[in-house]
C-alpha cells in the first residue's frame, strides 16, 4: 500500500475539526486524522507492506522547465535561497513535521525522492513492485497507474473519504471515463487541470477529451488525425489541438508520473514493532493523540497500546 501522504494530511486537516489541540495549543487534527485514516485502510485492505510517500519537492524544477505555470498558483513565496515554498495553511504547516516523527517513530517507511513529487515516488514503488499494490490518494493523475495485469488499483479518496474509498481498477476506470488506464494520461494532458496550472487544449473537455481516444487512440495519433485533413475529426476540434501545439509537446511529460525516481528501496514490510518506543510514547503524550494512538498501534498489530 502507498500513501500519497500529503493527500492524505490535507484531508485529515479539512475533514477532522480544528478544535483538536494539544495541551500547548498546537492543533492537531491534521495529525490525529492522518493516524485514523492509516488505521482504517490498514484494518480495511490489509496490506503486507506500507509506504508513506513524500513530496520531497511539490513543484519538480523538470516539470516548472517545460511548463512554468505548474502550480504556480500555490507559491507562497520564494525564500532566501531560491525555494519555493507551498502555499499551506499555518495550522497545517505547524504538524507536518510531527506527522512526520509519527510516521517514523512507528517505524511506518517515509519515502521521498530528490526533485520529485509523491506522486513519481508512488509511480516508481509501484513499477517495481513484485506484489499487488493499492495507491490510496486524492488525486485522479495516478489513475495512470491501474493495471489489471499487475494488480495496481487505486484507493480513490476524493469523493467518499477514506472508509468508504472508491477503488478504481481498469474496470471501474473505464466505466467512469470511458478510456482505457492506459490512456488516462493522454486525456488528462487533453483535458488540463486548472488546479495543477495545465490548461489542457482550450475548448476540449473530458467528454471531448474521452471521444477523440476512443476514436484515435494515443495523443500521437490524435495530433495526427488533426493534421490529415482527410480524417472526420470536426474541423473545429481539428484547430482546437493544432493551435495547442506548444502545449502538447511538452505536457506528456509534465503529466506522465515519473517510474524512474531516485527512490531509495528498503524494508517496507507492516512494522511488526514500534521503532522508536521512547520517541512514540513522547510524541503521544506531548501531542495528546489518545484513541487515534490506540487505534492506529491496534491496526498495525504493534502491542500494548499506547
């Protein structure tokens, strides 16, 4: 199972009142609601192996390179050394580093990769992977990864939360877009993202999107059906994708998760012990976690509760 961790904590922080707190006044819903969440997927999939997948970089200088307004929306301001850092809410920011001690206190593997994103971490993990795996994320883009053959699914938690979580394989995915998983990263490059800073080929929806890969297939195959005037794609969709030339020439990449991320691959097993006791305990106590401690030390089988 690999945890699009940032996914998940962003959730947790808009979903689980703020009002948690510790005893100091840090807010702690974002942690506490991140601890739930790995509970419940593990006492609901019941996974022999288990990442959380980290963004060591949110905005990949690779991906800027080619087109500058990824998530260009979402810099806060860019530090001193040249950094750019995320737009995140104070009383979120404030818990991502106790999350993180959490996680590895627990001895729950924290994964990240130089210049990349979760994202390309969860595509490379998933690549190499010699067992099925369960992707659990918000985020549509690793619907790339569903593949049947392999066993990869995806935990979709955007719509139904994480306990009633839609998994999505090449069945469920093409009933929901009418593409094949193959393709899904040909029609999110059509389509674009608004969130992410991808415009997508202006006029050219996901209905539009999905019709022109059923018809043609890939999206070299569509650009070249746009430029035959001899084929029946309609003249106004045909100039739609040829004005978007420069668009399309490099979005693939930016689109594309990344299967070649600088991971470092290591024991990933469920832990069968807490790493750090002593770190764990303090952090319970300091943080105030109570049932979501319990709970989530019962779902990982790791002994007395804390």
């Amino acid at each position: 199972m690999l945890l699009d961790t940032a996914s998940l904590y962003f959730r947790a922080f808009f979903g689980v009142p703020d009002t948690m707190k510790a005893a100091d006044g840090t807010p702690t819903n974002a942690i506490r609601g991140l601890l739930d969440f790995i509970a419940r997927l593990v006492e609901n999939h019941r996974p022999t192996h288990l990442v959380a997948c980290w963004d060591d970089n949110w905005r990949p200088s690779w991906r800027v390179a080619l087109i500058p307004s990824y998530k260009a929306q979402r810099v806060e301001y860019v530090s001193p050394k040249g950094d750019q850092v995320e737009d995140v809410p104070d009383r979120l920011e404030v818990q991502v580093p106790y999350i993180r001690a959490c996680l590895d206190a627990l001895g729950i593997a924290i994964v990240g990769a130089a210049d990349h994103e979760a994202d390309d971490v969860i595509g490379t993990l998933s690549h190499q992977a010699t067992m099925p795996v369960d992707v659990v994320t918000g985020d549509r883009d690793l619907f790339q990864l569903i593949d049947d053959s392999r066993g990869i699914r995806v935990v979709y938690t955007a719509a139904k939360g994480v306990g009633r979580a839609d998994v999505y394989d090449e069945k469920a995915l093409l009933a929901k877009y009418e593409i094949p998983a193959n393709r899904y990263a040909d029609f999110a490059t059509l389509r674009g993202d608004a969130s992410d800073g991808l415009p997508g080929v202006k006029g050219i929806g996901e209905k539009t999107a999905a019709s022109l890969i059923t018809s043609y297939g890939d999206l070299d195959s569509i650009r070249a059906a746009a430029a035959d005037p001899s084929t029946p794609m309609a003249a106004g969709v045909k100039r739609k994708i040829l004005d978007a030339a420069d668009y399309l020439d490099v979005a693939p990449k930016v689109v594309a998760v990344a299967k070649d991320a600088p991971v470092t691959i290591a024991n990933f097993q469920i832990p069968r012990q807490v790493h750090d006791p002593e770190k764990w305990l303090d952090l319970v106590e300091l943080l105030e976690l109570r049932t979501s401690a319990q709970r989530v030390m019962s779902a990982l089988n790791l002994g007395p509760k804390a």
